[in-house]
C-alpha cells in the first residue's frame, strides 16, 4: 500500500508538467497570433495617415481654388499633418503631394492644377502654410 506522502508527490508533479504543457501552448497560441495583430495595427495606422493625406490635399485644393477668385491680398492658413510619407512639390502651376509607404505597392498622387501662376515652395518642416493672392500670381509660404 502506497503512504498518502508518495501519492501527494506524484500528483503535484503531474500538475507541475501539466501546468508546463498549458504556459507552453498558451505562448504558442500567443506566438502564432502576435505578428497579424501587429501587421493589422500598421495597416491601420497607414490607412489612418492616407485619410489624413487625403483630406489635407482635399482642403489644399480647395483653399487654392478659393484664392484663384479671391482679391489680391486674400490669404489663407492652412495646418500641414505631419505625415512622414506626404511630400509636397510647388511648380509653377501645380502642386504635387506625394504619398509613399513601404506596405503600398506604389505611391499615391494627388495633383493640384492651377490657373495662376505659383510663387514659394511648401516645406516639411513647416507646419502652416499660408496661401496670399497676389495681383497676378498667389504665393506660398
């Protein structure tokens, strides 16, 4: 007959490799699931900052076609998100904005046409930019 101490024994170290198996599949399980969630966090937080891109262009676009019809001395402010992947490029009568993220399999472009002639050049340190109608030309800063 086997005492009450040696049956104590074997059954706490039957729970020690049971608990061992369950923290082995709980980190497996953990293991297997982390990488989508992060991939799924990225995606949404690139989608959040080509949301972003879009409405700035959006707002860019339509600040620009009210000074084309405004009077000279007209001016607008505009904040600029700070987006990494947004690049603007000013010629002299449109303005490019540039969206590029590694997880895109090519860049998106947004491409502002206008009917004056511009003057000034957006930069991505800034973080306003103010628009002024000139007599025959609207200005950038």
């Amino acid at each position: 007959m086997k005492s009450t101490k040696s049956i104590k024994k074997n059954t706490q170290g039957q729970i020690s490799i049971e608990m061992l198996i369950l923290w082995t599949l709980l980190a497996g399980i953990l293991a297997a699931f982390i990488p989508p969630f992060t991939n799924t966090i990225e995606a949404h937080q690139t989608l959040a900052h080509f949301h972003t891109f879009e409405t700035f262009s959006t707002q860019l676009e339509e600040a620009i076609e009210r000074m084309e019809y405004a009077g000279p001395g007209s001016q607008l402010t505009l904040d600029i998100p700070s987006l990494e992947e947004m690049k603007i490029t000013v010629s002299a009568n449109e303005i490019l904005l540039t969206f590029s993220h590694k997880s895109l399999s090519h860049s998106k472009e947004r491409n502002i046409q206008t009917m004056l002639p511009l003057h000034g050049d957006i930069s991505s340190e800034n973080k306003h930019i103010r628009i002024v109608r000139e007599e025959n030309t609207i200005t950038i800063q």
